[in-house]
C-alpha cells in the first residue's frame, strides 16, 4: 500500500509541476523576454489604442529553433502590443500538420489569421476554409503567387525570383564565375524560386546542393565534401543565416577560396559581413515581415485598410555589404534584424 | 483413468475472490489507458477555452485517426514482437508512388492507386522476409529499410518529377471518386468530420476481431509472447510475422493515399519522425514493447490522447516553444496513469 | 489411484510405434549422438537417461521434428521417415513436451491449449475461433487428468511448474498423440510435484500412448519405465528393458560405473596420526 500511495504522491507531484509550468506558458512568454519587452513597453508606452483585444494567430512552416522565424516573431509581438493584440504563434514543418495548426485557429474563432505558404498545396483548403468562416487572411514570406488565389488580403515579404535574380547581379559585380545555391528545406517553393532567379541572371554557371536543415553538421560536410570535389567553386550562397555559419566552417576545412554569401541576417552574419569571412547578404527584413502582418491586419480590422493594392508588400531583397554591417551591428545583436 | 472422480466443479469456486466487474474491467489492458483519455479530456477541458467545442471535436478526431489508422496495425505488431520503424515514411512513399505512376502513365488514377497497393505491400513482405531470413532483431532491419525508403523517396521523385514534390493529378481521371472515398468529409452541423475517422474504426475493428477470435489473432500473442513455443507446438511464425508487417503495410497505403487526395501535390521529405508516434500511440494504450500483451481499442484510445494532448495545448495557447516539452510530459502521465490503473486493478487487497 | 506398476513389457507384436536404429547427428565436426537406438510402443515408458551433455535434447529434436538425423534410420510405424517440421511430427501423432514447456506465459490457458490446432468455426473471412468450446474443453479435459482449474483465462504463467507440465502433458493426450515425448519433466519439481507428474504419465501410458521419457533422475526413471537407454557423451551406454536390470546398476551405470568406483578410492581420507578427532600435532591436516 506504502508504495502505491508513493506513487500517488510522484503522480501529483509531477502532475502538480506541469500544471504550474502550463500556468507560466499561460501568460505568453515569460522570463527574460517579458523583462526586454516590460522595458520596451516602459520606452514606447503601452497599447497605443482602446480597440478591443483581438486575437491574431500566425502559424508558420518554421521547424524547431529556427532564428529567423524568431525574428518575425519578435517584429509580431512588437505589434501585438502596440496594438493590443492577443498573439498567439504556432508552427510545424509538414505541411498537414501545419494545416492542423490552422484549423485549430479557425476552431478558435480567431480575429486574424497569419500564414506562410512554403507548400501552398497542403495549405489551400484549410485558407480557403478560414476566409470562409470570415477570418481575415494575410500571408507571409512565402508564396506570394498563391496568396491571392487563396483568398489571403495581402502577402508580405520579399519577392523570392527578384531576390535571387538580386544575388545574380551580384555575384556578377564580384566577378564569380562558378556558383553553388545550398537549399536547405525541402519542398520550399520560395527556395527553388531564389536558386533559379539567382541562375537566371548570374553570368557563371550555377549548381544546386540539397541539404538537410535540420541537421547542421550533415550541412557543413555536404557543403565541405562539394567544396572538396569541385575546386573551381568561388561562391556559396546559402538561403538562411545559420548556413553561412556552416557554410564558412565548410570552406575553411576545405581549404577552400569560395565566397560565402547568404540570404537572411543575423548577429554572426553581421559580424561575419565586418569581419569578411562573408561576402554579402540578402536580408528580407523579416522583422518588419512579422511586425506588418499584425499591424495590417489590426487596420483591416478597425478601418478595412488594405495594404498593397492587390499587390505583395515588399520587404525585401535588401542587398548588406560590408560598410552596411557596420550600421547594423547593433540592431542583429539586439535580435531584431 | 487413473485421475479419482471429480465432483462438478461448484458454480462459484471458493478458491476466486471475488473481484468487481469494475476491477476486472479496469485490469484490460485497453480500458485502463481510457482513464488517462478521460484524464486528459478534463484536463484540457478545463485549461482550454474552445476544446470542447464542436468544431473543435472534428479536428481532435481527425489527429486522431490519421496516427490512429497506422497505430493499429503498429499495435498488432508489437504484439507480435517486432516493430517497424518504416512506417512513418512508407506512407508518403505510397503516395508519392500513386502520383507519379498516375501521372507519368497518363492513366486512370485508380490504376496508379492500386499499382501503390501493390508496391505498398512489396515494402512490407520485404521487411517480412528480411526479418525472418536473417533473424537480425526487427529494429534493425526496420531502420535499414527506413533509411533505404527516405533516400527512394527524395531520389526517384526528383529523377522522375524534376523536382521535390510531386506533380499535381486534380484534373486528372478518377481523381474525384478517389478523393470521395480516401479524403472526402461529412460536416453535421459544427462538426467536420473526415472519412478516415471511418476507416479508422474500420482498421480498429478488424484488427481486434482478428487478434481476439481468429486462429491467427492467436498466433500473433503466442509468437510475441513466446516464439520458440510457439515454433514447437506448429504455429507458422514465418508466416505471422511476414502477415503482421503486410498488414502495416496495407495502412501505410491507406494513409498514403489520404494524404495524395487531400492535398494532391506530395512532399517527398514528409513523414519521417511519425513511426514513432505510431509506437507511442500504442504502448500508451496497452501494448507491451516486449510482445505478447496489447490491443487494438487501445491503440486507438493512445491515438485519441496524442490527438487531445497536442491540438489541446494549441487550444490552451500554451508557448509554443515549450510544445514538445508539455507534449511529451502530458503522454507520459497519461501512460503513468494507464500503468497505475492497471496495477490497482490487479491487486487483490 | 491404482498404484503405478509397469505392465509386463509385451513381445512387439507389430512395429514399435517409433523407432531408432543407429542414429547419428553431427554438428559440424562435432558428434552430437553416434550410433543411438531407441524403441516405443504403444502401452509403455521408454525411458532416455544421461547426464548433462550426453546427447538427450538432440535425440528429442530428432524425435520431435526440429532437427534431421544425419545417419541410421528413423522408422515412425515401421515406416522408414524424416520429419520436415515439427508440425509434420505433430501431424504424425508425435507430441512432444520440452523442458520450457513450450506454453507462452502470458496467455491464458484455454489460448495455450489449443495453440497451434485451434478449432475454429465458421468459414471464409467469418471463420473465427470456437472460443467456448476452447473453454470448455479446456476446462474438461484438465478435470479429466485431475487439474481443477480456477479460471482458464488465467495466463498459464501463473500456474505452478507441475501445473503446467500436466497441462501441457493433457494437450499432448488431447490431440490425439500416439506416442509422447517428455524432455525433463520432473527436473525442475520438488518431490511431491515429481510424483504428480509421473502419475499422470503413467495416466497417459495407460490410455495407451507410447512414451519417451528423458531424464537424468534414474529413481524416477525406474518407477515407471519398461525399456532404459542410457547416453553418455553422445554415444549408448547401455540399453535394458525393466526385468534385466535393477535400480541400482542403473544407478551405477548412469553416475559412471566403473569410474566412479576409482574415484571414490582416489577421495578415500588418508589415514592420519592418532585416534580421529584429535587435533594433529602442528602442522595443517593434508
């Protein structure tokens, strides 16, 4: 008997734990960041508006940890607090799963519904569903050809082709002659689109190397073993900031010339960009992706303003190069661009 | 005969406590983990606005039956004694190949359905005999396979389609009566549900009507719990196991083509992670990971707390980035619970 | 309880049910049994002794299906065969019970009964298990051999080792066994099991099954078998049938004759200084 009353106690005691780990999730983010925005609220003030507290859900197609969604979020939370917005973010690599997250924000009648159409496919019927049960829809970062079919007010981001053909030119400019685009997700339309924009326009020649995202160490060798084969290779693009960083360890094991270059920022790439282990980076600014998407869609909500003109908003591509980084520095380490 | 004459046995033997039904109910391995559902079900009910809702119980249900369609199958091979760590990604491997074979051949859609049937099951019986030719522990062979079918899958759609994911076949023949049948839903009111909530409880009856009444049911717990007794007393266990990995398989293609019907266009990369799931839902509800005990009802019942738990802690707005944390937590005090249930239930004091 | 005495053991008047005519097995290079015969009919106790490593599980397997023999013939009813499987054995009316039973723990005894021959109802995809009648006939059949279950659905892995040897003995009857093959069967039983056990071997011998009775307890072999093989290390030892020999020259035979004779002579104490239980005068006792 003494040995199931302890395992009732052990029971309670864990079930007594979660319960009050799930009360501090309750609250949306606690610790540190609560702190950096309480001191951020204290410096612009408080929500701006007497609107209603409103609930915008995003649901993205972001894995695990990754740092760039971590800035659109943090450009969404800035919103949702200017404007008095209830954010809530979810996301999920594979597409159905990520068709669940929306469905579950249509379950919860929300206000607002933000999405990323990296699979447009596995997302149409449950968009469609959203715009039906009348829930405001605005997409963002990728799939900007889908958007307006689907039903969305408005995409936000950078145009992916545009973007690439960015990087073409300037690799031109640089002088490169033979080229390597390293696409780390699968299934990613935006990621085909800037390879194949970056080709288009570049004068060299051009190759494509699949890697998995998810695994950065199975990146740096992929990248290392094709640095090692072709030697004629003088630039790496790479689609995400953390891949530079794998990108760079790379060509040093490698032993190799090639200029790293990388689409997206962040505090190493900038650092990477002063220090000129890396050539240049493409940003899409997705702080101002995420902080748009809340902002358009409270004034959709309170004045049916649309953004745009049946249009994508631009955020990008913003071309860094080294005398940029200098002017950024500050900003990638606060983790905002 | 030598053995004295027995009297009748007398109706109740003094020797048997007498046990409630509640009891005797609660020590089946299935039932003991529907406490952990209820558990589960008011614990979200409550953190959760908009959990109990109706719309809501449509999408729950539909989680559920998309892990609890290959969890049965997954189920009876645990308790058979082995596992498949393919079956995450040979269900995209079924869709993928009735999207490509449909599409490349210009043909009805049906025909590449069930040209999928076939290779589906090929996979299957590969496993089967792989495993029983060279008695490497099922685990292993299993992983090759898994392995072997991520680089199929990511290679031959791109040395076919050109590109990652496959080309879309809506338009195409028989894709509109494929689709009624594999993706089709019925909304009564609030509620949505998906057909593969049917083919869920179809999958689930058969299979406990199979391990329950069926000589082969009966193989299935003798091989799982005791193979070489099994072996001696003339059971085919070759044959078992190759029927049971046959069986996963033939899910593995139901879910494939679910997945090819509800959103037509493949990813060839998906599906790599959810065998595992496919093993949790099933342990959680009964199954030993050694063999020989489990059910199929309570598969589902594991299938219905991993739907609850994580679209409930989307409900209950709890921090994203702590989501597999509360996930993992929340399954294994369901499973604790489960565990505990039982072991009262078969204490005699 | 009629007290177990061995009939007489008849003149074959047909074949022996089955039989052993120098058999061998290799393993590799390795010589597993050489030249081993054997005889069964129906009615009486054929009972394989030997030590640990004298070749008895191989016999068993040979008799039972596992295994093929690799020399000699093997004559099931006078008719020269070899067993493919061993639900090929089973088929032939040779039942075997091993050591480990050969039950699956965690199943209930009604399951474990009818393994491997579950009578079934029903036809096409609606054929499904007799439950009831495994149940019942479960429950008659161990009554018949004297076992008053408490619940058949009870797993077998909670019977006591005699239990289950006796039910698993009253399956080997139930199916119809012509002759039955125990390896073991009082070898891990305390002594009042043992003679539970050997009673209803005796039961079984008595309804006319021809058995093959392996241990290396020679008192329980003597109780109730008709014909001794002795094995050692593969090779026969000797081979009586109940008048020619007595219990202990078989005894003898099977801890090692003449060896052991030796032996002791060797272990003798050697004859020490003084009147025995004094203390030796320094020095340590060799």
């Amino acid at each position: 008997m003494a040995r199931v009353r302890t395992g009732v106690r052990a029971t309670g005691a864990v079930l007594a734990a979660v319960l009050a780990a799930s009360l501090a999730g309750c609250s949306s983010t606690g610790g540190k960041r609560a702190e950096e925005r309480a001191a951020q609220q204290a410096a612009e003030g408080r929500a701006a508006v007497n609107t209603p507290r409103w609930t915008f859900a995003m649901v993205t197609h972001s894995g695990d940890g990754d740092t760039f969604w971590d800035i659109v979020q943090k450009g969404a939370e800035q919103a949702a607090v200017k404007d008095n917005i209830n954010f809530l973010y979810s996301h999920d690599a594979e597409g159905q799963q990520q068709a669940e997250l929306v469905q579950t924000a249509i379950d919860k009648k929300v206000d607002g519904l933000i999405v990323s159409l990296a699979k447009p496919d596995s997302m149409k019927a449950v968009v469609a569903k959203a715009v039906k049960a009348g829930i405001p829809v605005i997409t963002v970062n990728s799939g900007s050809a889908e958007s307006k079919a689907f039903g969305a007010l408005t995409h936000i981001g950078q145009d992916e082709s545009i973007a690439g053909e960015a990087v073409g030119d300037e690799l031109d400019e640089r002088g490169r002659k033979k080229a390597l685009c390293v696409l780390h997700e699968q299934g990613n339309v935006g990621h085909e689109q800037r390879c194949a924009g970056a080709k288009k326009t570049f004068g060299g020649t051009m190759q494509n190397l699949y890697v998995d995202g998810t695994n950065m160490p199975d990146v740096q060798a992929s990248i290392e073993a094709k640095l090692d084969s072709d030697r004629s290779i003088d630039a790496v693009v790479t689609l995400g900031a953390p891949f530079a960083a794998a990108a760079v360890k790379a060509k040093q094991t490698a032993g190799s010339k090639a200029e790293i270059d990388t689409f997206d920022l962040n505090a190493s790439v900038a650092t990477g960009l002063q220090d000129e282990s890396l050539g240049f980076a493409v940003d899409q600014q997705p702080y101002l992706q995420g902080y748009q998407a809340v902002d358009l869609l409270w004034l959709y909500r309170y004045n049916r303003n649309v953004l745009g003109g049946g249009l994508p908003v631009l955020t990008g591509p913003q071309v860094i190069t080294r005398d940029d980084a200098d002017a950024l520095a500050e900003y990638t380490n606060r983790g905002t661009r | 005969m030598t053995a004295a004459g027995q009297p009748a046995a007398p109706h109740t033997d003094e020797r048997l406590l007498r046990t409630s039904p509640l009891r005797k109910l609660l020590g089946r391995p299935e039932l003991g983990s529907v406490v952990g559902a209820v558990a589960v079900l008011l614990f979200f009910a409550i953190v959760a606005d908009s959990f109990l809702q109706a719309s809501s119980l449509g999408t729950v249900l539909y989680a559920a039956s998309t892990i609890g369609i290959m969890a049965a199958p997954v189920a009876l091979l645990m308790i058979g004694g082995e596992f498949d760590l393919s079956a995450g990604v040979m269900v995209t491997s079924s869709a993928l190949i009735s999207s490509m074979f449909s599409y490349q051949m210009t043909a009805n859609v049906w025909v590449g359905v069930f040209v999928s049937l076939l290779v589906t099951l090929g996979f299957g019986a590969f496993n089967g005999f792989m495993l029983t030719r060279t008695k490497l522990p099922s685990f292993i062979i299993t992983l090759g396979t898994f392995l072997m079918l991520t680089g199929l899958n990511l290679g031959f759609t791109k040395l076919i389609s050109g590109t990652v994911s496959t080309k879309a076949i809506g338009n195409m023949e028989g894709f509109e009566s494929a689709r009624k049948v594999f993706a089709s839903h019925l909304t009564l009111g609030d509620v949505e549900l998906k057909v593969t909530i049917l083919w869920w409880a179809a999958l689930v009856a058969i299979a406990t009507w199979i391990l329950i009444r069926t000589r082969f049911g009966n193989w299935i717990f003798a091989v799982g719990g005791e193979a070489d007794a099994a072996r001696a007393v003339g059971v085919p266990v070759i044959r078992t196991r190759i029927g049971l990995y046959l069986g996963v398989a033939f899910a593995a293609w139901v879910s494939g083509q679910h997945l090819l019907f509800s959103y037509d266009v493949v990813q060839s990369g998906e599906g790599v992670g959810n065998e595992l799931i496919y093993i949790i839902a099933a342990v959680i509800g009964g199954c030993l990971i050694t063999g020989g005990y489990g059910s199929a009802i309570g598969s589902a019942v594991g299938a219905v707390i991993f739907g609850m738990t994580s679209k409930g802690i989307v409900y209950a707005e709890w921090n994203p980035d702590w989501f597999k944390f509360f996930l993992g937590a929340m399954l294994l005090l369901a499973t604790l619970l489960n565990a505990w249930v039982r072991k009262r239930a078969e204490a005699t004091k | 309880m009629t007290a177990i005495q061995a009939p007489a053991p008849r003149d074959a008047a047909g074949p022996a049910l089955v039989e052993l005519d120098g058999v061998s097995k290799y393993y590799g290079n390795i010589k597993a049994l050489e030249d081993v015969s054997l005889e069964v009919h129906a009615g009486e106790i054929s009972c394989v002794l030997g030590d640990n490593g004298a070749g008895k599980s191989t016999l068993i397997k040979i008799i039972a299906g596992l295994h093929r023999h690799d020399a000699g013939t093997f004559l099931i009813e006078g008719e020269e065969t070899t067993l493919a499987n061993p639900r090929d054995a089973l088929d032939r009316g040779i039942a075997t019970v091993y050591q480990d039973l050969a039950v699956v723990p965690l199943m209930p005894v009604w399951r474990n009964f009818f393994l491997g021959s579950e009578p079934t109802k029903g036809s096409g995809p609606f054929k499904r298990l007799d439950v009831r009648r495994m149940r019942g006939t479960t429950r008659a059949e161990l009554l018949r051999m004297g076992i008053d279950l408490r619940d058949v659905d009870q797993p077998i892995g909670t019977l006591s080792g005699g239990e289950r040897q006796c039910v698993a003995i009253a399956r080997a009857v139930y199916f119809g066994a012509k002759v039955l093959v125990l390896d073991e069967p009082t070898a891990a039983l305390g002594v009042k099991q043992s003679g539970v056990v050997l009673k209803y071997v005796a039961a079984a011998r008595d309804a006319g099954l021809g058995v093959v009775l392996i241990t290396h307890n020679p008192h329980h072999a003597y109780l109730v078998g008709d014909r001794f093989v002795l094995l050692k290390r593969g090779a026969m030892a000797g081979s009586h049938t109940k008048d020619g020999v007595t219990l202990d020259e078989l005894t003898r035979q099977m801890a090692g004759g003449s060896e052991l004779d030796q032996l002791s002579h060797e272990l003798e104490r050697a004859p020490s200084p003084g009147r025995p239980g004094d203390r030796p005068a320094g020095g340590d006792t060799p």
